[in-house]
C-alpha cells in the first residue's frame, strides 16, 4: 500500500451517488477509517451535460441528459458524509465525467478504492453494475465491492 508518506496514514476512496448501497460503501470506509487511522475521499461523480449523439434529439433544446447540477450533487455528498461519516475526516469531491471513469483516475492516488454493488444477476456486469464492474477490471489499487444487501 502506497500510504501517505511517514504517517502510515493511508487514503481511501469511496464512491457516492446518493443510493443507500452508496451510503453502506461509505459506512463501511468509515469503520475501516476509524479502525486504522485511514483518510477519506468521498467522490461523487456528476454526469456532463451532453446532447444524445445520433438521435432527434441531439437538434431539440431539450435533447440532453436528465443531469442533478453540481449544486444538488455537492448536497448529496455532503448530507451522506454528515449522516454515515460523522466521526472521521472526509475530503468530499465532486467531478464531471463518467463515474467508472473518474473514479478510477482517483484510484491512482488511493491505497483502496470502495463502491457499492447495485445488482444481482448471473453475470458480472449485472452482479456488480457497469460502474463497479469497470473499477474492478482497471482500478489502480485494491477494490472492495460493498453489497447492496449489506447492513451495518
């Protein structure tokens, strides 16, 4: 583990987007955080406000993505680190792009990267979700992947 210079501190990042299973991933960064003495980055990952290529709707004014703007996105990530992780430091960012994407970049500075499962199937894209399934495959650093069943 990469850690954070002499301090042995090491840092953990934690995808947020608002969904309970989200809320247990954090959760369960927490207590690891609390148990060794870890940092936080919760990320929340707003999505671009683009127009739909290849569709009528790429020429309507209405034509875009159904996006939460970043105001509604810091709330979120704020009200979920102020309810689960009241008791450990957390650095709360929020980027712009596609979440497997961005938070895989992150996993680069991070000693662990932890997401939340959102589905169940017999195959796993549809056991993990397309977002978790991509940080499991590219992740630059251990991945834990938080059941959405989970309950601490």
């Amino acid at each position: 583990m990469a850690g954070n210079g002499s301090t042995g501190m090491r840092k953990i990042v934690v995808g947020v987007d608002g969904s309970a299973a989200a809320e247990h991933a954090l959760r369960w960064a927490a207590s690891e955080a609390v148990l060794h003495g870890d940092e936080i980055e919760a990320i929340a990952v707003r999505e671009r406000d683009e127009l739909l290529p290849g569709t009528s709707f790429s020429f309507q004014p209405h034509g875009r993505h159904p996006v939460t703007d970043e105001e509604d996105t810091r709330t979120y990530l704020h009200a979920a680190v102020a309810t689960v992780a009241p008791v450990v430091p957390v650095t709360e960012t929020v980027l712009v792009g596609d979440p497997a994407t961005e938070l895989v970049k992150a996993s680069a500075g991070a000693d662990m990267l932890v997401v939340a499962s959102h589905r169940y199937g017999p195959f796993a894209e549809i056991l993990l979700g397309s977002t978790s399934a991509d940080c499991v495959r590219h992740a630059q650093c251990p991945v834990v992947v938080i059941p959405t069943n989970l309950t601490r």
